[in-house]
C-alpha cells in the first residue's frame, strides 16, 4: 500500500488502538501511537514503524506537546484515528455529575481536543479523520446511558465536521463498532464495581444488585467476542479509499446491525409521528427513504483505493 504520511492514532495501547497501530506499521505507514502509561509506551516504541508519543486526551498540555511532537518529526500528518475512549455502565439516574464529566471528557472534549491540535497538518496534507465510535452511538441501552450519550455526540461532532471540511478536502469517517473483543469492556467491568463500593445506588438498589451479578457472565463474554478484523477493515478504507463512507458500522453478526439501525429508524417515526399537521404520511415516508437509498447508491464509494 501507498504510504501518504504518518497516522496519528489515540488510545494505541490495547484493543482495538493497538490492532489499529499493528495494522498500519505492518502495511508501512510512520504511526504516532499515543498513550498514557510509560510501560505501554515502551512496548510500543518495540513495533517497527511506531513512534510512541505520550497523551491523555483530557490534558490540553499533552495535547499541545502531542502537536509540537508531530511538528518537530517534520513528516506533517496524514491521519488521524481518534480511538481513545471509556465505557460505562451504570444507570444514569444513580451516576454522579463528576462520573459523567469523565465519560464526556475522554470521549468528547478530548476527540475535540486532538482534532483541533492536529487540523493545521490535516489540512496541508488533505489527509483523513477517523472517529472511532460505536452502535451505542446510533441505538441506545439503558446501562450504558452516560457511554450512549458521548457516541451519539460524536455522531453529530463528525458529521458536522465532514460538512465544515470538505472544502479543505479534509474528508471525516466515523465507525460505528459493534461487539469485538476490546479492552473497554474490562475496564467498564472495573470501574462498575469500584462505583458500586463507593456510590451505592439510591434509587436503583435492585437494579444494580442484579447487574452486578451479571457482570462476571458478561466478562467471560466480552473475552469470547470475535477479533476486531471487521473494524480494521473498515478503518483502513476509511483511510485511504479514494472515495471513503461517511459511516462505517462494522458488526459481529446481523441481528447486531439490524438492532443498530433500528435506533435512528424509531427516532424518525417518532419524530415524524409528532409533527403535527406536517407529518409525512407512511407512503411519503417510504418516497423519501427509496429517495435517500437511490442518493447513496449513486455516489463513488471504494471505487478504487489510493494504494
């Protein structure tokens, strides 16, 4: 494959940021792979083609160190992956406002962060963002509220800044990840239990009783989950497609997607239903989507790739 200059990729250190950065230095791209611990950063600077940079995405002082490091390399910047994130799974009514602004931070404030110190080297190379975020971003579960809430923010963060940066051919991809082995799923199971310790649950004693015992179930689970191959498929194509997907939604089997899809499907009906003297009847409704389909069908998608 072409190389077109180096990927930054957050959030490298495990799951799917590590496959992610092994993936793109075995097809020999440069990878400025960030993360926070120095133990991880060492065992990244051991892959070849991996130049390990140090970032948390919720500091602004690592972040702009994270730029002045890319600058200073003098390669500029091709890509960026915001994969960095956390999970969380907890009932929102029982989360504190200090627990939701850590989820926000990390999954948000910090994609906004990187994005923004990282868009003058995107913009000379005309290169890519992608944002890694999750079927909790089009569908929503009860448990995972705070973690719904900051993909579906990323939903919108990116469409709005593909709209804003095509004129810079800048082009924004989002993957919307399905049930793949990942370490988030573990690191959630951690945090669970600690909030539970120390934040026992007010209102939803029962409810969170049960989770808890599901939890270990869950872990066994998460680690049987199939490898990420299908995420990395659609990253890569994100990347250096001529004609790259706006969304990418790479999932574990097909009863996942059609759950998936059927979140922003149930919020058009809705919406639809309560618009008043407006609403679209059912045959306009199915006008609109055969116009919608036609629309994408019609556009260059993976025609040809760049390398």
């Amino acid at each position: 494959m072409k190389t077109l200059g180096p990927v930054l990729v957050t959030g490298a250190s495990t799951g799917i940021g590590r496959a992610i950065t092994e993936m793109l230095a075995e097809d020999g791209h440069l990878v400025y792979a960030t993360a926070r611990k120095k133990t991880d950063l060492e065992q990244l600077a051991a892959i070849p083609s991996v130049d390990p940079i140090k970032l948390d995405v919720t500091s602004p002082a690592e972040v702009r160190r994270a730029a002045a490091t890319v600058k200073k390399r003098g390669a500029g910047l091709y890509g960026l992956v915001n994969n960095a994130g956390i999970g969380d799974y907890w009932p929102l009514p029982e989360l504190d406002i200090e627990d939701l602004n850590a989820v926000v931070d990390v999954n948000v404030y910090g994609v906004h962060r990187v994005t923004q110190a990282m868009l003058p080297f995107l913009v000379r190379s005309r290169g890519r963002i992608v944002n890694i975020s999750s079927i909790g971003g089009l569908a929503t579960t009860g448990w995972l509220g705070a973690y719904c809430m900051t993909k579906h923010a990323l939903e919108a963060y990116s469409e709005s800044l593909s709209k804003l940066l095509a004129k810079y051919r800048v082009k924004v991809g989002v993957i919307e990840v399905g049930t793949f082995r990942s370490q988030i799923n573990l690191t959630g199971a951690e945090t669970t239990r600690r909030r539970a310790r120390e934040h026992p649950p007010v209102i939803m004693k029962q409810e969170v009783s049960q989770m808890l015992k599901q939890l270990p179930r869950d872990i066994v689970s998460a680690k049987k989950e199939p490898r990420p191959m299908a995420v990395l498929e659609s990253i890569a194509d994100a990347l250096f497609s001529l004609h790259p997907r706006t969304r990418y939604c790479p999932c574990s089997y097909k009863g996942e997607l059609v759950w998936a899809i059927k979140g922003p499907i149930t919020r058009t009906v809705q919406a639809n239903m309560g618009g008043g003297k407006y609403a679209l009847t059912r045959r306009e409704m199915h006008a609109l989507l055969d116009k919608i389909w036609k629309m994408e069908l019609r556009r260059p998608y993976a025609e040809s790739k760049i390398g």
